[in-house]
C-alpha cells in the first residue's frame, strides 16, 4: 500500500518533468530571427536595467526583435555558465562584467573560462569610489590611508566577496601596502546599511551608489572621497580622482556582451555596430544619465585585452585571499 | 509625510490596481479554502505573474492573496474538520463542533470577522511602528541580525513541541540545503556536484513549490477522495448576534490581536503558531462554563483574531531588516527585488509612498476579505468539491511554470522534484516542512551574519552579549524557551482542550 502510494504520488510528479526545448536554426543573413540576451541577474538590478534599456535601440538599428532572458544567481555566473553551453549561433548573447569574466573564472568552481565565450563588444562602465560615513574622522583618501599605515585596525565592506567593488579596493589595498578587514555583504545596500551603522569604516562600490545617498542641497549621511576614473566624474563633479588625491589608481566596473565561443563574425560585428551607432546618439546619453553609466565602447579584441589585463592583477589578490590557486 | 501620503493613494487611484486587490483577495480565498492548498502556495504560484506588473499592482495581487488566504483556511476547518490552512488547525478544534450543532454559519461569521479585527490591529502596529523601527534598524549590525535570526530558529524549535526533534531536524534540513551554492564569505563553491546551476544555492522559492505545493499535489493523489461527513442542517446567523459575542470578548480579542502581531514579528513563525498560542492561552484562562472544544465561539475568536494579527505584524520585519516575519512575507522579498526594491532599512525612507501604498493595500484588503467572506461564505466551500482528478493536473502544471520562470532556467524544475519527493517523504514520516523552508531562509542570514560579527569584532564572541540590543535578544529568547518549554509539562492537566488539541506537525506547515 505504502509502495504504490508513493508510485501514484510519483506519478503526478511526471506532468512537471517537461523541458522546453530550443530550435535549432538555419543560418542566412545576420539577422534573420529574434536575438536572445541572457541578463544574469534578477529583474530590477543595474545589468537588467541596462539591458532593457539597451535592447530597443538595438532592436531598431539590427532589425530583428530582441528578447531578454533573466537568469540569476551566484553573482551572475549561473547565466554565464548556462550560456558558455549553448550552441555559438549569434542569436544568443549574455551581459558580462570585470568580475563575472575576469575575476570569477579564476576563482574555485565557476563552471567557464574567458575562453568560453567570444567577446562582442563593451558598453558602459562606473567608476570605483570610496566613501566613509558623514562624521568619520578621515575627511580625506589621504587620512584614511595614513591611519591605516600607522597600524590603525579598520573594517570595509563592499558588494560580495569576488564582485567588482570588493576587488576594485583589494587590488588598491594591495597596491600600497595596506591591509584592512573585508566584511562581506550581499549587495551595495548591504554593505551601505553596514557602514551607516558603524561595522565597517569605509564602503567600496561602483559611482552608482553615491548620488541616492545625496540630498538635492548637497548634505548626505556619506561622504565620498575618491573616484577612481581618469577625471571627475560628471555626476559627482566635486569628488577628486584617486589620482588627484594622491594615490594613481584607475579602476572602473564595466558591462560588455559575450556570446558562446564560435560566434560568426558576421554577428560580432553587427551587433558591435549597432551597439556603436547607440552609445552615440545623444538621447541614449540622457537615458544612461539615469543610472549614472558611462558609454564605454571597446571592440571585441580591446575587450578581451581589457579581461585579460584585469586577470593579471585580480589573480595576485585572490590567490592572497585565498581564492584563487 | 503628507506627501507621500497622498503619493501613494494615487498609486492606488488606478483601476488596474483596485481590479488586482480583489482579484487576490477572491485566489486568496480559493487557495485558502481548498485543502492542501495555502496562502503561501498561492503567493508562490502568482508570483511569476507580478513580473511584468508595476510594484503597486503586484502588491495589491500579493497583499490580497495574503489576507484573505489567511482567513480561508479556516472555512474547510469548520466545515470539513480539514484546515484549509495549517493556520487554521486550532479553528477546526471549536469550528467543526459548532457545525456538528448546526452553527456552522456562525462560526465563519465568527471566523471572518474576527480575522477582520486581527488584521486591523496588525495594520495599525505596522503604520505605527515600522517607520521609527527603520530608523532605529540603521545602527543594527550582523551581531544583531545573528540573534534576530537564532530567536526565528528558536521559535521553530520552542513551538514544536509536540514533536520538537522532527521541527529541529527538518530546520536542520533547510540550513543544510542553503549551504548549497558558493559560500557568502569566501565564495567558494560547496556541494556543487560539478553542476554550475547550483552555484547560487537552492532558491527558496522553488524549494517552497516543492515541499508544499508538489508534496501535497502527491499526498492529496496517494490519498483519493475523502467522503465528508453528513452536517446537520445549518442554521443561519446576522452578523449583529456575532457583535454581541465581540463586546462580551473586548479583552480576548485584544490579548489575542497583540499575541498573533508580536509572534508575526518574530522571525521565522506564522499563522499557525499565533493560534495555537493564542488558543491555548484562551484555555489557561478558561471560565467554568466555557465549552472549549465543544463548540466555544471564543476558542474561534482567539484563534482567528490572532492568526490574522500575523499579516501586518510579519510585514514589519520584512520592511524594516528585509528579515521575513513568516512564509509568506519570504516570497514577498523576492516579489519586490523583481520589481528593482531591495528590502532593508532603506526600504521605508527611500521607498515612502509605496510604504503607505503597502499599508492601504492592506486596510482594502483586510475590507474585501469581511465582504468576500460574508457574502460568499457558503460559495467557498464548493471549491472543496472540485475533483482531485482536475485539481491536481492543474496546479502541477502551474506550480512547474512557476519553478522555470524564477529564472527561466530549466535546472529549477529538476530542483522542484527533488523537493517535491523530499516533502511528500517528510510529511509520511511526519516530519514538518515548514521548518525546513525557514531553514532555508534564515541558515544564510544566520551564516553569514556569524562569521561578519566574528571577522569584524576579532573573533570575540562576547559581542554578542556586549552589545546591548543582542544581549537583550539573547534574554528574550532565553525567556521564549522557557515560557514554550514549561506549559509542556503542564498541558496534561487541561484536559479540555479537545481531541486533537496538541498541536502537532501539522499546524507548521503555515
């Protein structure tokens, strides 16, 4: 009796086991069907909204209807994973980052290689920034680094162990000699919510994060003290760069596309062009403006350069951590 | 403050978003009603629907699906003796023995109204409360977060006493399956099984699909039709007889409503346990004369009046820590971070009018549930007639749209059989399920808030009772254990408390 209840009860599980399957397709003109973008994170997130706004200008320059596919987890590397298998059609790309192409990869277990993917083409990057909360005793990057060459004890945190903001301030803690405890949090929020609170005594996180956090008359319960572009940001023109402040330093958070290795040229190329031709046109500034984004186009070869060299100096810092081997 | 107010009753002025309120409020009710079937269950099955909806019309679906669903449960319980809902469990004890005396009618009445009253409590605590908690949530970090979420491990511990090992142990279940995926700290990979998929760890929501939905799809096909027993013709009631039973009751009412809010507060409890606590304090306090368990409208009242107090109250942490009060507000997490809201103490200051958007959702919502109720009362039990043959094809169908389109990922269908299997095993053996899903919750927010408090204070474990909010945590949990754990002892002395008057596995699964 037993036995054949768990069968019947088995058997009403058999209606769930149904997985869709995708058409293969026949290959002419590029493109001669809908283009899929897997976005590897959740609906709402910064990438996700990047996409959305992304694909209908795409969508008018390539001709073809576009569809964005939300697949998250583990810090975007559950989408990338599931899209280095699929089959290298063109019709199917995904939204990668400094982290989730050059940094994970490295790391234990990430299911792909950059060698996994065809780069496309970059889109847009955030600057890095530091900030403390609005009464901190360091009003300046300069304090800050003094009080932690003196051997003062100082907590940080920042968007997730292995994300961009959490390296973006290892590689510059490593740089000058600096070392300085890492509370992990979940996400930019997180990690704001911890410095409000006092657990940690500096945040790192993409530009994004600051101008929420500014009242329209300038006061704010944060204070920013560097940025870590070439020049002022224009968002946040008072802030100096890392540079100005003393401590030469570039590093920028930065979203590209990539398609499974075996790509055709023919569909690199036309998607990098149209992604060109929509980073130039003025209206699609204001809509970046929205989320603080900066256009930042490299071809597919300067793309895989940049992972490249972001590799190099993200393996010293992981393998210190203990990340990487 | 004004402002916002107003803001966000525009956002409600919208004809879509009134049509989605009560369009959850009458699921709410069907899935309620329907055994087998829960408020939670539901909230998961017409999540994936929010996707494409603005963030007010998908909470007027969610918030309505979540009163109403609470309250439904309990008309299967009267009727039938078969809570809708696990919530419902202690209803049925004085609800069923009404309708045995032909006044079946008057118990829902009871049922709906108070249920009515629990709510508005609930809301007012939250419009009252949540704001200033926000505030005071900013200076809160991990050392508190941990022993927020040790008292939610408690309480799952402390409130199945009835069969405390079996609650730990499927707890345990759900912490051990949310150390799947890449640690938070390290981020390293830990029970991968060489599959990447797993490399974001179990989705609560698609183990909740799952262990309750699928679990129970398989139980209600392994167990065939039930014949309901022949009531005796029931005799109808006004609504003013059951008022009259309210004003006798002010002071139950009122214990009852702060009982359900507080336990919707803490972490990691439900509907279920509000009753059951409120209920067996009904019993301590129990006049000579009073028949409960024998057809007692004031087991009902304290019952339905509490279980309901859990709406607003479970809100309150979800809005201001992004620490889900119960089941169902852990699904809300999820409703509203698709919807570009993340929740935490930042949730009510930057987010103002959708707060006071959240908070007049739930006063209509509360409202359609009394007139839904009232009026289709005896409509919602012809949901128990629909057919398993029927029933159970489709809500598999949905349950299994729901599991891919989390993430529109095939992996996660595979991952609600598996849970599907594990939860029809756990509820044969009597093991609970709702445990394990709060284990799955909270073992993350427990982990990871450990090992921060631990890394950022030099591994002295004395923070946590250094720091006075956490040392005050610590008591008060100290003090639920002993308070849950004495009663234990006493509860075979009252024995008046009706045949199936311990509460069991079944009342967690809420």
């Amino acid at each position: 009796m037993q036995l054949k209840d768990f069968l019947t009860g088995a058997a009403a599980l058999a209606g769930l086991a149904i997985v869709a399957a995708t058409p293969a397709a026949a290959q002419d003109d590029y493109p001669s069907q809908p283009l899929q973008i897997i976005v590897p994170f959740g609906q709402g997130g910064a990438t996700d909204q990047l996409s959305r706004m992304f694909a209908p200008a795409l969508e008018d320059r390539l001709g073809t209807p576009i569809v964005i596919i939300n697949q998250p987890g583990a810090g975007g590397a559950v989408g990338l994973a599931n899209l280095a298998l699929l089959e290298p059609d063109g019709y199917t790309i995904g939204v990668g980052s400094d982290s989730t192409l050059a940094a994970r990869p490295l790391m234990d277990s990430s299911g792909y290689t950059p060698e996994s993917f065809d780069t496309v083409v970059r889109l847009v990057d955030i600057p890095s920034g530091i900030a403390v909360r609005a009464d901190s005793p360091y009003e300046t990057l300069d304090d800050l680094v003094t009080a932690l060459q003196s051997g003062e004890r100082l907590n940080w945190s920042g968007s997730g162990i292995g994300s961009g903001p959490h390296l973006a301030m290892a590689v510059f803690l490593a740089q000058n000699d600096l070392t300085a405890t890492y509370v992990n949090s979940n996400s930019g929020q997180e990690a704001m919510v911890k410095l409000l609170s006092g657990e940690v005594d500096f945040f790192s996180g993409g530009g994004s994060n600051y101008p929420p956090m500014i009242d329209d008359d300038g006061s704010s319960d944060i204070r920013v003290l560097a940025l870590a572009a070439e020049e002022r940001w224009q968002y946040l023109p008072d802030v100096p760069t890392f540079t100005e402040a003393g401590y030469p330093y570039l590093r920028s958070q930065w979203f590209g596309f990539v398609g499974p290795a075996g790509m055709p040229q023919e569909a690199i190329d036309a998607i990098t062009e149209a992604v060109r031709e929509t980073l130039e046109a003025p209206e699609f500034q204001d809509r970046l403006d929205q989320f603080y984004f900066n256009p930042a186009f490299q071809t597919s070869e300067e793309m895989r350069a940049q992972i490249a060299e972001e590799q190099e100096s993200f393996l010293p810092i992981l393998q210190e951590a203990g990340l990487a081997e | 403050m004004i402002a916002d107010l107003a803001a966000g009753a525009a956002a409600i002025a919208d004809p879509w978003v009134i049509l989605f309120v009560f369009l959850g409020a009458v699921i709410g009710m069907v899935f309620g009603a329907a055994p087998g079937l829960t408020a939670t269950s539901a909230i998961v099955l017409f999540l994936p629907v929010t996707y494409a909806m603005g963030p007010t019309t998908s909470m007027a679906l969610l918030l309505g699906i979540y009163c109403s669903g609470y309250f439904a449960g309990s008309i299967p319980a009267i009727l039938l003796n078969t809570p809708g809902a696990p919530g419902s469990a202690a209803t049925a004890l004085d609800g069923y023995a009404m309708a045995q005396q032909g006044y079946g009618d008057r118990a829902i009445l009871t049922a709906v109204m108070s249920s009515f009253v629990g709510g508005l409590f609930s809301l007012l605590l939250l419009a009252l409360i949540a704001p200033s908690l926000a505030r005071v949530a900013l200076s809160f970090t991990s050392v508190e977060y941990f022993t927020f979420a040790l008292v939610g491990i408690v309480c799952v511990a402390g409130i199945s006493r009835g069969s405390m090992i079996k609650g730990l142990a499927a707890a345990f279940i759900g912490v051990l399956a949310s150390t799947v995926g890449l640690d938070p700290v390290s981020g390293v990979g830990r029970f991968l099984f060489g599959q990447p998929n797993l490399m974001g760890g179990i989705p609560t929501t698609a183990a909740l699909i799952g262990l309750f939905a699928v679990a129970q799809m398989m139980l209600l096909t392994a167990k065939g039709r039930q014949e309901a027993e022949v009531l005796p013709v029931q005799q109808t009631t006004s609504v003013a007889e059951v008022l009259k039973d309210f004003t006798r009751n002010k002071f139950l009412m009122l214990k009852s409503a702060v009982v359900g809010a507080l336990i919707g507060i803490l972490p990691g409890t439900g509907p279920s346990i509000a009753s059951w606590v409120s209920y067996s304090d009904a019993l301590r306090t129990a006049k000579p004369g009073d028949r409960y368990g024998k057809g007692e409208p004031k087991g009902l009242i304290a019952c339905e009046v509490s279980n309901n107090a859990v709406t607003g109250g479970a809100l309150v942490p979800l809005l201001t820590l992004g620490i889900p009060g119960d089941p169902v507000t852990a699904v809300l997490i999820g409703a509203l971070m698709i919807q570009g809201f993340e929740t935490g103490p930042f949730f009510i200051p930057h987010n103002t009018p959708l707060f006071y958007s959240i908070l007049i959702l739930l006063l209509i919502s509360n409202f359609l549930m009394l007139g839904i109720g009232i009026a289709g009362r005896r409509l919602a039990a012809k949901v128990l007639e629909i057919p398993h043959g029927i029933m159970v094809p489709t809500i598999l169908c949905v349950a299994g749209a729901g599991a891919f389109s989390l993430a529109s990922n095939p992996f996660y269908l595979k991952l609600v059989i598996i849970f599907g299997a594990m939860g029809y095993l756990m509820v044969r053996f009597k093991i609970p399920t709702a445990p394990a899903v709060l284990g799955i919750v909270l073992g993350p927010i427990l982990e990871q808030n450990l090992r921060n408090a631990l890394t950022a204070n030099d591994m002295d474990a004395t923070v946590f009772v250094t720091r006075p909010i956490s040392a005050v945590t610590l008591a008060f949990m100290c003090l639920l254990l002993w308070v849950w754990l004495k009663p234990a002892k006493k509860s075979d002395d009252s024995g008046d408390g009706g045949g199936s008057g311990t509460p069991s596995d079944a009342e967690l699964k809420g």
